[in-house]
C-alpha cells in the first residue's frame, strides 16, 4: 500500500481516464458529481478522521467525505478525500478544478444534485466558466421565481423555462408519478408526529422545522398541535421538480442529464456494498487514501465487467457473474514424465461454462 500510495496513484487515475476516453469514444463532455460518507472503525480524531454527518447512520464513529466524479454510464473519472466534518457544498469546486486541470478537459457540464446547490458554488462555476445543470431547491427560490412557479399549468411530463439572470434558466418539470410520490411521502411523514401528539411523547428534539415536523404548531407554552393548513398547502408543490443551468441545452435535454445522476447513486452503492469500502480500518493517512485508490480501481473494474456483459447480452447481472467466478478454480500439476509444470481450470457447471465461453478464457 505504501508503494501504491507514492508511486502509483496516479498512474492508476491516469489509465483509468484513458479507458473511460475509450468507451466514451473521447467524447467526455458531461460530468456528475456527488458526495458520500465512509466511516471508520476508530474511537479518535485526528486531521482527516471527524465526527460528522453520516450517510450510513454511524454518527458516532469519525468520518471521511469523499467527493466523486463520474461519466456517463456511471465509469468513476476521479476522486477526492476530504476530512469527516466537512461541508458537502464545499467540495464540489475542488474535485472539477483538480480533474480539468490535470486532464486539461475543457467546455464540461457539470450535472449535481440540489443538495450541492448554493449561491457560492454557482458564483465559483461562473467565474471558472464551467456549464452546470443542478437540481433547484423551488420552495427556497424568491417570491417572484416561487409565484412564477406555482403559476405554471403543467401536465404530466411538460416543462417550462423560466428565464433568470446572466445567462441563467429555470427549467421547471412536472410529473404525474412524482406528484403521487411526493403526496405519499407527506402523508408518511404526518403520522410520526400525529402518534407522538396522541401518546404523549413529544419532545423538544421534535420542536424544529427539520423535515415533516415543521408542521408542528405550539399554541401557548404547552399546547402542540398539527398546522393541516400548511400540510395541505404544501400540495401545490408536489410533482414539480426544478433544475438551474447555464448551457445551452434544450429543457428536455437538461431534465435527461439530471436524470442520469442516478448512475452516480448506484457507483456509490457497488462501492459500499459489492466492494466493501468501509468502514475504514487504517490510521494512517498514506494507508486511508491507498485503501480509497484501490476502491477506485475495483470500481472501475466492476463496471468495465457490467459493461461487456451488456455488450455480450449475457443473462447474468455482474454479481451472478462475479459469484460464479468465484467457484472457479485453478489446479497446478506436474506428471511423472516431465518437469513441466501444467495449469487448468476445473469447470463443473453450466454456469461456469458459460461465463468461460462469454469472455472466451482459455481453460
């Protein structure tokens, strides 16, 4: 890991990007980032190593950030640490600056999601003249972009730009299937506070504006109750979904970028889960970002196995196919007759068979 980690980093980044280049056909012109939490089996800090928030729920054990950027078909392009404590929008700026300097990419669109959204990441993508596509937080907007909003008569699956400055627009989408999704996660998010106020079991922890509890009303010092007035207002925003850009993309254009974030979400999922990339068990920060390369480069090799088997129109998913691998194995003998020393695979199944005849591997 040591030898990795001062020799080899970024000759692993390196071919990386030269293969995605390959499968893209050298057209990288739309990039996707998102943040995600790793936490450690540790009871200290240290620099890198904060209690922070965690995406895995593992609040008491200290955290790294990590902020990664993907193609499109989800390939990982790079990556970067960032300590536990550290704010998510704060990220993003340094992870695109250190990728189109170091590649020298030029003219990318960035695609994130609203949570990365804030007036001083759109001013910085502004000022390195980067094109960007983020999820809009509509319900935050001004009063004159919320009433514009909320004005539109949209049908299912239209969108209609709003026009906003410097070059600026507000693409606004609606869905019928959102708007029902959206009605079924109010409703969800009423009962939990409607069984506290019967059983008695409100606490201060549950007197904020976090999530669902902001329809929560105190009347005098004592007396909480459900606001149904701003619950059934909030219904006016459900099924539309709003994204901010500066490119010159279509509106239908636009909402398909964002859509294909979700290849992002699921990179982060193979990581996590597939690949085992935490929690983390070193101390040393050499060790830590050797741990996360060599994540990186089973990342990239899980999805170039997901995207042959797609190519192949194999019937097995990657994980099938990475199970049955796993129940092939390689016998090494030598016969009486010679000093040769002879290697063969020892296929018993179907399976196997198939998967050695999809990759045409020598037996």
């Amino acid at each position: 890991m040591d030898k990795l980690h001062s020799e080899q980093i970024a000759k692993v980044e390196e071919i990386s990007l030269h293969h995605t280049l390959q499968v893209l056909g050298n057209n990288l012109s739309v990039v996707f980032y998102d943040v995600t939490t790793l936490y450690y089996e540790a009871a200290n800090e240290d620099d890198l190593r904060k209690t922070g928030f965690s995406k895995d729920g593992k609040h008491q054990h200290p955290q790294m950030v990590l902020g990664l950027l993907v193609s499109v078909g989800g390939y990982p392009l790079d990556y970067e640490i960032f300590e536990g404590n550290k704010y998510e929008g704060d990220t993003l700026l340094p992870v695109i600056n250190h990728f189109s300097q170091k590649y020298k990419v030029e003219n990318l669109i960035v695609v994130a999601d609203a949570g990365l959204l804030s007036n001083k990441n759109i001013l910085l993508l502004k000022e390195k003249n980067y094109q960007y596509i983020l999820g809009a937080r509509i319900k935050n907007m001004n009063k004159e972009a919320t009433e514009q909003i909320l004005n539109l008569s949209l049908q299912d699956k239209e969108s209609l730009i709003i026009n906003l400055s410097d070059n600026e627009k507000l693409i606004i989408g609606y869905k019928k299937s959102r708007a029902h999704k959206d009605s079924q996660n109010r409703k969800r998010g009423l009962e939990k506070p409607e069984k506290a106020i019967i059983t008695g079991k409100l606490t201060k922890q549950n007197i904020n504006n976090r999530g669902y509890n902001k329809y929560l009303q105190i009347d005098g010092k004592v007396n909480i109750s459900i606001n149904y007035d701003r619950y059934t207002d909030d219904d006016k925003w459900d099924g539309l979904k709003g994204y901010i850009t500066n490119t010159g993309l279509t509106k239908e254009e636009v909402i398909d970028q964002y859509s294909q974030l979700w290849q992002i979400e699921k990179t982060f999922r193979i990581s996590k889960s597939d690949l085992q990339i935490r929690p983390i068990y070193h101390r040393l920060q050499r060790r830590i970002e050797a741990h996360i390369c060599i994540s990186f480069a089973a990342c990239k090799v899980y999805k170039e196995l997901e995207r042959r088997l797609k190519e192949k129109h194999a019937k097995y998913s990657t994980e099938q196919a990475i199970d049955i691998v796993k129940t092939i194995y390689k016998v090494s003998f030598k016969t009486p007759y010679s000093n040769n020393i002879y290697n063969r695979l020892l296929i018993k199944t179907n399976e196997q068979s198939e998967i050695i005849g999809i990759f045409k591997l020598e037996i």
